[in-house]
C-alpha cells in the first residue's frame, strides 16, 4: 500500500489526477460552505443528481464522450432543476421540500433510463458513462484536469470578488435588498457557482456522492471555527485532503470507485469534527461535567461556611454526613470534598469531619455567583 | 446635518394608495400615510395587522400591487440611502459565524457599493456605533453568544452606521429587558433631536404616549394616523384590535392628571 502511494506520488499521470481531485476538493469545500450557510444543502443534492440526464443527453446528441458537451449538458440540467422548483413552490401549495424531493427523482430517475438506453445501443462502446454516477478518477487526462482547474478557478474568483455581497446573502438578504443589492441575481450567481463545483466532481466524485462532497466538508469546518473567512478556508482544506486521500485509496483497492472513497474520508472528518471538535458533542458533554464538578464543589465549600458561621467561628468542623443532608441524592459530597482537600481549602479533622482551611475562607470570599458568570 | 437627498418641505415618508397582497390574500389595502421630518412614530396593531409588511414594502422589498412610496419627496429606489432598516431580531439566524463589529459593519456596504470591502474607516465607524449602543466590550464576539436584548442592540448598531435620516425598526423592544429598552429609546429620542425620522413598529400600547409624538393604527387598512393625542384613543383601539383591547388610553390620561 505505501509502496503504491509513492508509486502514485511520483507517477506523472498520477500527479494529475491527484491535482484535479484536489482542485475539486478546494472548490467544492469553499462552494459547499454557502450551501450550508444558506441552509440549502438540499439543493446541492437535488442539483448533483440532476446533472445525470444532462450528462447522457449531451453524449447522445454529440455521440463521442467529449467534455465540454457532457459539463454544459449537466450544468443545463442541473439548474433546469432548480427552475422548475422555484416554478412550482411559487405557483402552487406544494411545499420546497416536497418539490426538492419530486425534481430530484424525476431528473435522476429520466437519467438513468436514458443511461441505461445508452448503454444498449450497439455501436458505442459507451465508454463507461455510468462512471459518472460513482466516480473514476483514474479516467482524468490533463485535459480534464485544465478544465477542472479553469472551472474552479471561475468559481473561486466570484466568490472572491462577491465576499462581502455572499455574506449579506447568507446572512440578511433583506438587509442587503434594502441597500441596494440585487439578492436574485446574487442568489442566481451562488446557484451558477455551486453548479460549476458539481460540473467539475462529475468524473471524480460522481452524481450520486457530490453533494456529499460540498456539505460535509463545510458541516465538519463549521464545527472548529466561528468566522466564515476561516471556515470557508478550512472547509476547502477538508475536502481538498478528502479528495487526494479518496482518490488514492480507490486507485489501491482496485474496483472501489473514487467517489464513495473520496467520501468516506469526509464523513469521517466530518464525524470526527462534529463529535470532538470544541463545540463537538463530547467536548460540550465533557465540559458540562466538569463545570458541574466546580459548581458542586463551591457548593459544599459554602454549605462548610455557612455552618460554620452559625457557630461564630470560620474553621468550626463538620461531620460530612451533615454537610450531605439537603442536598439531592447522588450528590457525591467526599468527592468534592476531596477535591477541596486537594486545593488546600479544607482539611479533615477526625473521622469523617471537615473545617475550611484559612485559604478556603478567603476562597469562599470570592464565591458570589455573580462575579463567577461574567 | 440634512442628507444628502432632503427636500425642505416634503414629508419624510409618504406613503400613497400602498395595496400589498400574499398570492390572494390582501394584507395592507389602500394605505395613505404622511410621516413629517424628525417626528418619532409609532406603528400599532394586532398581530398579522401588515405593520412587518408596511415596514418592508416601504423599502422595495415586497412586490406592491398598487402604491407609490417617496422619501423627501423623492422615489423610494432614489433615496436607499437616507433609509435605515431595523429587522425584527428573528429575522436571521443568529448562529452564523460572524463577529459583533463585522455584523455592525454590514451597514457601511450600502456606501461601499459592489465589491469594495470595508476598511479602517468602516471599522472604525462600526466601533463608534458598537460605543453609542454600549456593546464595545463585546466587539470580538461571536454573534451566537450573544443574549436577546443584545442582539437588538447590535442591530442597531448597524443600522447607525448607515447614517441615513429616516430609521425604520421592526419592534425593536420584543423581547428586551427594562434597561435595554431604556438605552434604545434614548438613543431614538437623540436621533429625533437631531433631526432625524424615526418609524418603529410597537406592541406595548402602555408606553406608546411615553416615547412616541405620532402614531400610525393599522389593521390591513390605516384605522388612524396623527398626533398621539389625537389618535391614539379607544374608538380607535376599539377599531384596529376588535373588542379585544382592555387598553383605554384616555383612563391612563386621566388618571396621570389627577
Ligand atoms: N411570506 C408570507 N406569505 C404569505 N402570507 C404572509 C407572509 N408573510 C406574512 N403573511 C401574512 O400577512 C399578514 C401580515 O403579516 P405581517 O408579518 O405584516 O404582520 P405583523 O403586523 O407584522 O404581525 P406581528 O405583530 O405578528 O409581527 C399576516 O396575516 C400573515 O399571515
Ligand atoms: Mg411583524
């Protein structure tokens, strides 16, 4: 496996088609991040799946597996699809989600009929246009990758320009209408630019996984970082990782596509960030326990203080079966207690009683719940 | 400090004939509403009344059925610029990954046109509103972690920093404690003494006297609009509200004056 991954790195074929998984993974991650921010992550996956029908047409009228035909036919597609849904949500009561879930399957199910007529055809070879469902990366020539690199690079190059503009779009499109923006033909160049994203996946990752491709990516940033800039950047990082790591896996086992490689290594990027990142799910359950820890130990620090005052004297000890009265069952008051014991505030006295140290009665000093919020 | 695109004369806001319709539901029917130059005015009316929909398609953002809207005097589309928008808080998600000031900044894009980005001057702008609102502290945070009456303040905060003469707030109290809501009238009135328009959409008819000059009831049509002490009276409550209003500001009058 090493052996063939240094054979991969050195081989110049290889290096191409490693460079156009990578060019795809940037663009896709930084695209895939407007989906999310815009909470369409749907229309990515009905938009990918409908590039199919387009895909196979475009073979069928042009009658070789020539490039540029097949990314045009599938761009067409693609946002016909989305046409034909704002078409319907806006002249009827059917709702998006119903009308996402209809243009998906109506598209991809009319794509893979035309697919599988294709394919019975005699003459052609037919040159694996069912590639174009999972993936084949190894299928790149320089060609393809040149065009994946201008591709993207249009697509980089709007957002760039468009920064500030996008923003406004994800974040507060009245807003930006009242000043003056046009948000529908904003709205319009971030649908042009997810399709020229899900265009350039088409050989790599494929139609049925490339929404996949644009979601995770930016889901798994967002869990490491609060502004968009660098979750933006990170996104495009994930997937261009994803992409290189996918597609030499695949070339590794053979038989595996390059598609559902490449995504298996965004979903577990992507599991990863949502289970362990800082707001990830453990994170926040580990940091609950442990500020429950504190508040339980402040807790008995004070509960120590104030009986100790109903006796006129700070130090005063107590037996810890009284200090566990009161409060609710589980409460384990000898491991907080112990955990006083070993910041110094208390000490034990005897069997099982407790009195604050000097340190402890100034800690409790400071204790008011107020100045611990802020 | 006039703007940019006063007419000495003519109202601040004039609405004329404003019919807004949801497919075939008509939501604001036939609205005249004259709004005079550096008045504080207040928009009442029961829920679903149209007040969010008089507040957006005074600004182009609804498609009218019928309507003409002008800014001192001039077309609405003419005069961007001498409007300021205070959304309703829910309107966007407040866990999108942005920064206090960089959210504030947002309403310095206007000035700055397509493409251009904000600089040191934006920034600095966006401070000095983060300041008058009293969110300096809180520049560098996240936006997700900021509290209800927090987030009121930051929106209009950005609305300050478009430095137009005539603000136009979607309930900028919903939801705000009694501090907050203090600090943000404060800062409404100072607008108004300098001269400035401001329009707020309200619901506690118990402060309406307290802050507002004028007063705009709605109810899909326009009940009234005037002088608070003309208008702002039970026949007309009874009228917007439907016999659902316990509200009878002539008995608050009456008993402030004993
Ligand atoms: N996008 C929409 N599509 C269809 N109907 C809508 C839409 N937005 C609002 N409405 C309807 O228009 C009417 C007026 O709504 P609007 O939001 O302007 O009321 P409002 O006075 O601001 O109410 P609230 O006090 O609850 O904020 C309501 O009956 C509402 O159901
Ligand atoms: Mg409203």
């Amino acid at each position: 496996m090493l052996e063939f991954a240094v054979e991969l790195f050195s081989d110049y074929t290889a290096r191409t088609i490693l460079l156009g998984a990578a060019s795809l993974g940037v663009v896709s991650g930084v695209v895939g991040s407007y989906a999310v921010l815009r909470k369409q992550s749907l229309v990515g996956d009905v938009m990918s799946h409908a590039a199919l029908p387009g895909i196979v047409l475009a073979f069928m009228i042009v009658g070789v597996k020539e490039q540029l035909p097949i990314f045009i036919g599938a761009a067409l597609s693609a946002v016909l699809a989305v046409f034909v849904i704002n078409l319907v949500t806006q002249n009827s009561r059917i709702k998006i989600d119903s009308a996402m879930g209809m243009a998906l399957s109506v598209f991809f199910g009319l794509g893979l009929v035309l697919l599988t007529y294709v394919q019975r055809m005699p003459d052609a070879n037919q040159a694996g246009l069912d590639k174009f469902l999972f993936g084949q990366a190894e299928a790149l020539v320089e060609k393809d990758v040149l065009i994946i690199g201008l591709t993207g690079l249009f697509a980089l190059l709007v957002v760039g320009l468009f920064w500030k503009e996008f923003k406004l779009l994800c974040f507060d499109p009245d807003f930006g209408g009242t000043m003056g923006f046009s948000m529908k033909s904003l709205d319009m160049l971030v649908t042009a630019v997810i399709v020229s994203a899900i265009v350039i996946g088409l050989q790599t990752v494929g139609v049925v996984l490339m929404s996949s491709m644009l979601i995770a990516p930016a889901v798994a940033a967002r869990q490491w970082t609060g502004s968009m800039g660098s979750m933006v950047i990170l996104a495009a990082l994930i997937a261009a990782v994803s992409g290189v790591t996918g597609v030499a896996l695949s070339a590794g086992f053979e038989n595996i596509p390059t598609g559902p490689a490449v995504i298996v290594c965004v979903s577990v990027i992507a599991f990863f960030s949502v289970l362990f990142s800082p707001n990830g799910f453990f994170t926040l359950k580990f940091k609950d326990a442990r500020s429950r820890r504190e508040i339980k130990k402040d807790y008995v620090l004070k509960v120590l203080h104030d009986l100790a005052l109903e006796h006129d004297d700070p130090g005063y000890a107590h037996s810890e079966r009284l200090l566990a009265l009161g409060s609710e069952k589980g409460f384990n008051v000898k491991k907080s207690l112990w955990a006083l014991q070993t910041a110094g505030y208390v000490e034990s006295v005897g069997e099982d009683n407790w009195r604050l140290t000097q340190s402890g009665i100034h800690e409790v000093k400071k204790l008011s719940p107020l100045e611990k919020g802020r | 400090m006039s703007g940019r695109g006063e007419n000495p004369v003519a109202p601040a806001i004039r609405v004329t004939d404003l019919t807004v319709a949801y497919g075939d539901k008509t939501v604001l029917w036939d609205i005249d509403l004259e709004i005079p130059k550096g008045s504080m005015v207040a928009v009442v009316g029961p829920n679903g009344a149209g007040k969010t929909t008089l507040i957006k398609s005074i600004q182009g953002l609804l498609p009218r059925v019928a309507g003409v809207i002008s800014i001192h005097g001039k077309p609405y589309e003419k005069q961007r610029k001498e409007v300021s928008y205070v959304p309703q808080r829910g309107s966007v998600d407040w866990d999108f990954p942005t920064s206090v000031v960089d959210t504030v900044k947002m309403g310095s894009y206007g000035d700055l046109g397509w493409i251009r980005r904000p600089g040191r001057k934006e920034h600095e702008k966006a401070l000095g509103a983060l300041e008058k609102v009293d969110m300096l502290e809180f520049a560098q945070r996240q936006i997700s972690q900021l509290s209800g009456g927090q987030q009121q303040r930051v929106f209009l905060a950005r609305a300050l920093v478009q430095s137009a003469s005539v603000y136009l707030l979607d309930e900028p109290f919903q939801g705000v404690d009694a501090t907050t809501e203090k600090a943000i009238v404060t800062i409404l009135k100072e607008l108004v003494a300098g001269g400035k328009t401001v329009l707020a959409v309200h619901h506690d008819l118990n402060t309406v006297s307290e802050y507002y000059e004028r007063i705009a009831i709605l109810n899909v049509g326009l009940v009234a609009s005037g002088r608070v002490e003309d208008v702002f009276n039970s026949e007309n409550l009874m009228k917007a509200y439907g016999g659902k209003t316990s509200f009878f500001p002539e008995r608050k009058a009456a008993r402030r004056a004993v």
